[in-house]
C-alpha cells in the first residue's frame, strides 16, 4: 500500500500573516513530503506494507514508527488550522471549560505547556479513555495513540514549522497560531470521540 501525502487544505499563502507561503512551502513541500516518501521507501517489503497509516502508527517501531507518526501528525496539524474564522460547537465548549476554567484559561496552560516543552515535539488537546480531556505534549515523533488517548487537536513545535517566520520565539508562534485554529474539524473530532 503506497501512502499519499494529502492535499493541503489551502493555498501556501493563506495563513499568512501568521504563518508564511515560505514556511507552509518548506514544512508541507518537503518536510511532510519527506516523511511520506520515506516511510513509503521503508515500507517495500515490511510487514507493516499492507497495513493503514494508524496501524502502522500503532504497530512499528524506530525509523518506520518515526516515519509513519510524522505522517499522522503532520496530516492532522494542517487540518487543525484554517485560513478563515470558525467556531467551536457548544459541546466542546463546555467541555472544555469543564476540564480547564474556560476557553482563555484553556489557551494559557496550553501555551504555558508548549513553551516549556523542551526540543522537538507536538502539544495536542486529546481525550482519555475515560472521557477527560488533556493537554498533553510528546517528544519527536510520538503522539497521543500510542498512549491509548485520542488527539483531537494538535500544533507542532518542532522548529522548522516556524523558525522561519518567528526564529526562535516559540511563544509569538503560539500566540498567533490561535488565530488560525480550525475549531471546526476539533468540534468534529470532538464528536466522533464521544460516539466511541
């Protein structure tokens, strides 16, 4: 089975102000690219070559986990975003204010978190298996699934998905970022997360 890289769901210059065509051109033409041509490479002949993306995620280990999880998570951070204003649905609302305060308070302790997370990685809001909503940041490749929680939303925190717009000011990236969250897609995946 040959993974595609997705279409990104916008052009390379709308979200700027925030985030650049230059950054949305390297991160998602050759850093996600990257990742899909690899993993596909690694895969020939693999007992993982017939499997779905998040099997794989699940499954592997080293350079093929490494691989298959950039994938994932880089699919769902593009989603995460969207160049035009959206709204969160009222059940995801009040989840939200139920497990954090409310909404700004939510936005702090997940900047709050993002910032003090130390090298490469991924802060995602997700559920447990118990219906509890977290803020959680993984290092690397790693993400939420492989710790049985369900990520409903993500931002990437490695470098290169902003050093080129804010260098190393990874607080000003988060900052913006806010303003181009798809609360959309979150509330949808909100939805589906609770019909489990």
């Amino acid at each position: 089975m040959q993974h595609e890289l997705i279409q990104l769901p916008y052009a390379y210059d709308a979200l700027e102000p925030y985030l650049s065509r230059e950054t949305l051109s390297y991160h998602y033409g050759k850093h996600h690219a990257g990742y899909v041509t690899k993993l596909n490479a690694l895969l020939v002949q693999s007992k993982f070559s017939d499997m779905s993306l998040i099997g794989i995620v699940m499954m592997s280990e080293g350079t093929i986990f490494n691989n298959a999880a950039q994938v994932f998570n880089h699919d769902m951070y593009w989603h995460s975003m969207s160049p035009k204003e959206t709204d969160f649905s009222i059940e995801l609302e009040v989840a939200i204010s139920q497990s954090f305060g409310t909404i700004e308070e939510f936005k702090k302790m997940f900047n709050e978190k993002a910032i003090s997370h130390f090298g490469s990685g991924w802060i995602w809001l997700s559920g447990d298996k118990n219906g509890k909503l977290l803020i959680e940041t993984t290092v690397n490749a790693d993400n939420p699934l492989r710790h049985g929680n369900t990520p409903l939303l993500t931002c990437d925190l490695w470098e290169h998905a902003y050093y080129i717009d804010y260098r190393n000011a990874r607080a000003d990236y988060m900052e913006k970022w806010w303003k181009l969250v798809n609360w959309e897609y979150v509330s949808n995946k909100f939805y589906d997360y609770n019909k489990k």
